[in-house]
C-alpha cells in the first residue's frame, strides 16, 4: 500500500518547474538535515509513494503538485562531497548520517492550493504542516488529505483507481 507525504521546498531553490524539467528520470531529494526527516526518508518511503511538492519561504507557500517516489531511501553522497553545500564531515559511505529518495513528477497542478485554502478546509485542520511551530521538512498525510487537496486543485486524486488525468 503506497504512502502519502508532504515534502517542502523553498522554489528558488528546487521548484515543482525543476521537477518538470527533470523529466520521467527524475532527481534525487537531497539535503535534509534533520534527524526525523531522515529517519522517514530511509525507513518509511518506498517506491511507488505519492508525495505533494510544498512551496515554502515564498510570497504564495502552498502545494505545486505531486510527485511519486522512485528509488527508496538511500545515503545522501552530496554529504560526502566537501564542495556541496550538503557536505558533513561527520558522514561517509561506512557510515551515511543522511538519507535522500528519487522522485519524479506526476503533475504540475494548473493552480496551486494555497496555505491560505489549506488552512480554512476543515477537513485539513489536522495536516501536521499546518500545525503551529512544525518545522519539518517532510510529512505524512492521510490518504482522506490527499483526496481533498486534489478535490481543491479541481483534479481526480492520483493514487487511486481514478486515474484521469484533468
């Protein structure tokens, strides 16, 4: 059974258009540095998830599309590489401290749901982003968040038997 996942990005630095541009290849989920995330990334994710792409630290935050994982957790060599702004001293390939995942696009939502509407759908109140001092990068959603997130971007949910595409 395919997760469900919020992941966040800042879009002037990993947009969902650089995700477009990465094509049916994708790209690799690299640099988090939390201890949590991480932990999702390498224990919980699984090829086949389904996860919203968040636009954070920007004039208009909220969610851009949707992605699907391709490759489970694995470690994250940019924190290998003293020339990466991901580099740490303290990770190596016999012991990775950081963990990434390969997505691909599923679709660039033609409006994106904005934090303004997520916060006054009820039936979101519950979103772990929401919450107030949630600082995390990645997080789980329920599949009934899901489905309201597409009914709000006026598109047939992905991850179901529903797989029209608008």
């Amino acid at each position: 059974m395919a997760g469900y996942w919020l992941m966040k990005t800042e879009p002037d630095t990993f947009s969902v258009d650089d995700l477009v541009a990465a094509g049916t290849a994708g790209t690799c989920w690299e640099g988090v540095r939390n201890y949590q995330v991480r932990n999702m990334l390498r224990d919980n994710f699984a090829i086949g998830d389904w996860a919203l792409i968040y636009h954070s630290s920007c004039t208009e935050p909220g969610i851009y599309g949707s992605m699907r994982v391709i490759r489970d957790g694995y470690p994250d060599y940019f924190a290998w590489d003293p020339e990466s702004q991901y580099f740490d001293p303290r990770s190596n390939s016999d012991n990775p401290r950081w963990y990434m995942v390969d997505v691909t696009i599923d679709r660039k939502f033609r409006q994106p749901v904005l934090l303004t509407k997520l916060r006054e759908t009820v039936p979101l109140k519950d979103m772990q982003v929401l919450r107030r001092g949630n600082r995390l990068s990645v997080t789980p959603v329920t599949r009934k968040q899901w489905d309201t997130i597409f009914v709000l971007a006026n598109l047939h949910a992905t991850g179901t038997k529903r797989t029209a595409r608008n």
